[in-house]
C-alpha cells in the first residue's frame, strides 16, 4: 500500500528532481504539491511545480499555491543558484493543468484532519513558511503527520545563504523556529549530510543515458549552476531536496539520531542558524531526528533506478 505523502517546494532544481523521485516510486502516492516562495517568488514555484507534474505525465496530481512571503522580514531568493526561470538549464512549456483552488495552508491542514491519523509524511523542500501558518492555524496537525521530513539547517557544516545559516532556514528563521517547538515528528536533512551527495558528471551522465524524457530533464537539473563553473575545480552541485525523498524510499541508506535543534530567530549574524545540541549541553528536550550520513553512491543508484521509470 503506497504511502500518502506531500510535498511542500520551492522548485528550483533540486525541487524538481525530488517531485521527479517521488513520482518514480510505487512506495509512495503524491496526495499534492504546495509551492512555497523561496528559491523564486511564489508565482515561478508553483508554475514550475505544475510543468514538472506535466513532464512526467502526472498533471492530475493538484498543485496549490502557499505563502508567497516569508513570516518574517525580507524574502531572500536564489535565482542564482536556480537560475531566472528557476529550472536552471531546463526550459518546460507553460503548464496545462490549472492551479488547485484553495490555498495551500487550507490543503495541508484538510488533509491530515481528514487522513487517518499518523499515516501522510510531509516532506518541505523550502522555507518552512506554509507548514508553520498550518500549524498556527491549526496546531493538532502536529500530532496528526507520520513524519515530517525537513531539507534544512547545518549542523557542523557552514551555511550556504549565511556563513551560519542554510537557505530554507534562513528565508523564514520564525516559521523554523515555530516549526521546531511544535512537536511535530521531525526528520532533519541539513547540509551535513547533502553535501555529501554531489552530481558529478559521471553521476549525471548515467542519468541522461537512460534517454527518456525525465532523464534528460533530470541531467539538466542536476548541473552545478553557471556562478559554479570555471573555478578551475571541478564543478559539482549537491543534490538537497531528493534527499528528502530517498530517505522515504530508502531509510537505510541514512544515519542520524535524535537531537535538540533550535533556531536563530534575533542575531543578524547568525539569523535562521540551526543550533544543534549533540551533547545534549541546552537541557532542551530532543525534538528532531537529524540525518548526518548517507551513502552517496547509494542514493544515485536509487535515483538512476526510479528515473528510469518515468516517461
Ligand atoms: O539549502 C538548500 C535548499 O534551499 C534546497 O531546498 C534548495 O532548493 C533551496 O530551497
Ligand atoms: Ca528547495
């Protein structure tokens, strides 16, 4: 029996190869997509949701439009990581299929009151913005997920937005914040553990030699963005949010345990760092399992494999 699941994104490259895993596995049934501004405005996410639906043949799946700013100051983008249209290299038609009524929020919460209890993962690919005005809006959603996996936050790795803080972090450090003291059962992906899965070109190569569709536009995903190239070292781009959907498919792939993560929420220098308490130092209770480990070779096995099926 496939697991229900949904996703909350910023697509963005890494967004769409993840939404690209999850529609390439039985494991798993996509309930829905939630664009999140982050990456791109709001209006870019969710269009570039709906293509990446319509590309691998599964426009029937909804798309709702979330949060288009951030629950805190300022809306910091990565259009140079993602590039204009947000799919880096990859150029998709306007989508057919229309934007789901309602607002995002509205879906997510509906959603896990209506599911059995405990059976929908929520996996957020960008800013926790929507999942944190669900919980506000209605905060017995926390004990109604089965898991809420989370790519976000370092632990002894640098930020990649701030020396201390990681982008989905960063772009809303109060939903974070508010995400983390909810008790919702939280799987953390930080960059500790993305880091380690770089698409190098050979990786990329045996992606697009699959030679269908998705496994093109994959390979166009997976090149390290321009500002990368031509550093002299070989250009490489971590693969972040398809973590998130490996760990679904392939849990034994990761290592991790359980932790106390808080959130920067006042320090300009430090805004939306991820302060991870392995020595249990704070006396905060545990409230989040972080992955540290994967096995790279693994994970790209995996994401080669499930390509395949796609159209
Ligand atoms: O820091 C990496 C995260 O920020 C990824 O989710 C990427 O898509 C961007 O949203
Ligand atoms: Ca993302």
């Amino acid at each position: 029996m496939p697991r229900p699941i949904i996703i909350d994104t910023d697509p963005g490259t890494d967004d769409a190869v993840a939404i690209l895993l999850a529609l390439a596995a039985p494991e798993v049934e996509v309930m829905g997509l939630v664009a999140v501004a982050g990456n791109l405005p709001l209006a870019m996410t969710e269009r570039n949701a709906r293509s990446v639906l319509e590309l691998a043949g599964r426009p029937e799946i909804p798309v709702y439009a979330g949060c288009p700013r951030p629950m805190s100051p300022g809306l910091v983008a990565a259009v140079h990581v993602h590039g204009e249209g947000g799919l880096g290299q990859l150029e998709l038609p306007p989508p057919r299929a229309v934007l789901a009524r309602g607002h995002g929020v509205d879906f997510l919460i509906e959603t896990l009151r209506e599911a059995a209890p405990r059976s929908v993962k929520v996996c957020v690919l960008g800013p926790l913005t929507n999942i944190a005005t669900a919980l506000v809006k209605a905060p017995e959603i926390a004990g109604r997920m089965a898991e809420l996996v989370v790519m976000g936050g370092a632990s002894y790795a640098l930020g990649n937005t701030t020396p201390a803080a990681e982008f989905n972090m960063h772009a809303d450090p109060f939903a974070a914040a508010l995400v983390f003291d909810s008790s919702a059962p939280i799987t953390m992906i930080p960059l500790d553990l993305t880091h380690q899965v770089l698409s190098t070109p050979e990786r990329i190569e045996r992606v697009r030699a699959l030679g269908n569709r998705c496994g093109e536009a994959a390979a166009m995903l997976m090149e390290p963005p321009p500002a990368r190239r031509g550093r002299g070292r070989r250009p490489t781009y971590a693969l972040h949010d398809p973590c998130v959907i490996a760990y679904l498919l392939a849990p034994e792939l990761f290592e991790g345990g359980e932790v106390n993560v808080a959130i920067e929420t006042q320090s300009p220098l430090t805004l939306g760092m991820t302060v991870v308490d392995w020595r249990g130092i704070s006396g905060r209770r545990p409230n989040a399992r972080v992955m540290t480990r994967i096995d790279a070779d693994g994970f790209y096995t995996l994401l080669t494999e499930r390509l395949a099926g796609l159209p």
